[in-house]
C-alpha cells in the first residue's frame, strides 16, 4: 500500500466520523476491508489494523461527539467486530 497502515487507519477513523449515515459506515469499511485484501497482506497485520481500529473507536466518549458521529462510532464498532469474528473463525487455531 502506498500510505502507511497507521494513515490509512487514521483516514478511515476521520471518514467513519464523518459519514452521513450508517450505510455510508459500512461502505467505507467494507472498501477498506476489500483494499487490505487486494494488497494480500498477512492475516496477523489484518487482525493488527483491526484491533487498532477497534481500541481507537472504543477510546471514543459519547459526551465528546455528536449524535450523528456517536452512531457512526457505534456502527464502526459492530462491523469491525464482525469482521474480527469472522476472521477469528477462519484462521486457524
């Protein structure tokens, strides 16, 4: 990939922010999720991003966003850990 997996987590948090709606989420994570596998990258370093993702949503405070990016912090979270589900269930043990 041409930037480096922490700006291109940096860029996608900014864009689940700033979605419109909980679709427009998901369509930016699954876009993400298809260009990480385009670029065939080790499953760890997939699981790694995802974690990452996963603890920065999680910092996030309800008090300190609004309505709409709370939601959109929400949605991330569900579809992140869905996938890390999936994926938790595809490698194996």
């Amino acid at each position: 990939m041409t930037l480096s997996l922490t700006k291109y987590r940096t860029k996608l948090i900014a864009k689940i922010m700033l979605a419109s709606s909980q679709d427009e989420v998901k369509r930016y994570i699954d876009t993400a999720m298809k260009s990480l596998e385009q670029h065939n990258l080790n499953g760890h370093i997939v699981s790694r991003f995802i974690e990452k993702i996963l603890d920065e949503l999680e910092s996030f405070s309800p008090m300190n966003k609004e309505a709409q990016q709370w939601s959109n912090i929400k949605m991330g979270r569900i579809c992140f850990n869905q996938i890390k589900r999936k994926l938790d269930l595809a490698s194996p043990h």
